[in-house]
C-alpha cells in the first residue's frame, strides 16, 4: 500500500433551467471555450462559502438579468459523468425555474447573448445540458 494519495480534482458548479409556463427555455450562448459560441443552461461555479442554490440564482441573474430568490428554485439533481465537460471532473447540481411569460433577459458576464427557445426548437445544447432538461421536464410540466 502506497503512503501517498492522489485524489482527483472536482469542480463544483450549479446550473438553471429556466421555464415559462408556456414551456419556454432561457438559454446563454457561450462566449468561451470549451463550446464557445453554442448554447447552454445559465450556470457557473460554486463561490467559496455559496450553497449551489445560492450559485444557480447568482449565476441566473449574471448571466441574464433573471432575479430569483434561492429558496424558489426546485433541484432537479446532481450531473456528475466524468467525461461531462472536457475541461476536467466537473459536478453540476441542477435546478428549475419557472419564470413569468414576457420576463426581460440581459446577456451579461459569460453569456454571449442569452434568449428564450421554446422546447419543440431548441438547438444543440453544450455539455450534457439536453440530460439536465430532460430531467427537467420530467419532472414537471411548466404549466402547473
């Protein structure tokens, strides 16, 4: 048995899947690599001292211009496949949002733009993003 540990360096981040109960989807187009210029969930690092609910509302509205309180988002789970984003070992906990109709979006921080899609055309998302809304809209119907 070896005296010496290697333990695997794992990222911690949040991610949102914004709705309208029309069933609309917030995306950001990503201003950077890895997938510069695709679409992706708002999301971003857990902040030193941050819940991952705290770090989903905060990275919401920088990378929007969405407010929401932390204590409304609903977690859809924790995304955690190794090869999830070429960067390295990153693990997501994902949450829903339902956002009125006609909510105004400013692209801001990372976000190239940042626009609504409804769910019968949304394009080819960046990471595993299609699984997290997947999951997403398993679990609810927006229109509830």
């Amino acid at each position: 048995m070896s005296d010496t540990e290697t333990f695997e360096i794992i990222r911690y981040t949040a991610d949102v899947v914004a709705v309208t109960p029309d069933g609309d989807v917030l995306l950001i187009e990503r201003g950077w690599d890895p997938f510069e210029g695709a679409y992706a969930l708002p999301g971003g690092h857990v902040d030193p001292g941050e819940t991952s609910r705290q770090a989903a509302a905060r990275e919401l509205a920088e990378e929007t211009g969405v407010h929401v309180k932390p204590a409304d988002l609903r977690q859809i789970g924790t995304f955690d496949r190794p090869d999830r984003d070429p960067r390295g070992r990153y693990v997501t906990v994902a949450y829903l949002a339902v956002v009125p109709v006609g909510t105004p979006i400013v692209a801001g921080d990372d976000a190239r733009t940042a626009r609504w899609w409804p769910l019968q055309a949304l394009p080819t998302l960046a990471f595993d993003h299609d699984e997290i809304l997947s999951a997403a809209m398993g679990s609810t119907d927006p229109r509830d």
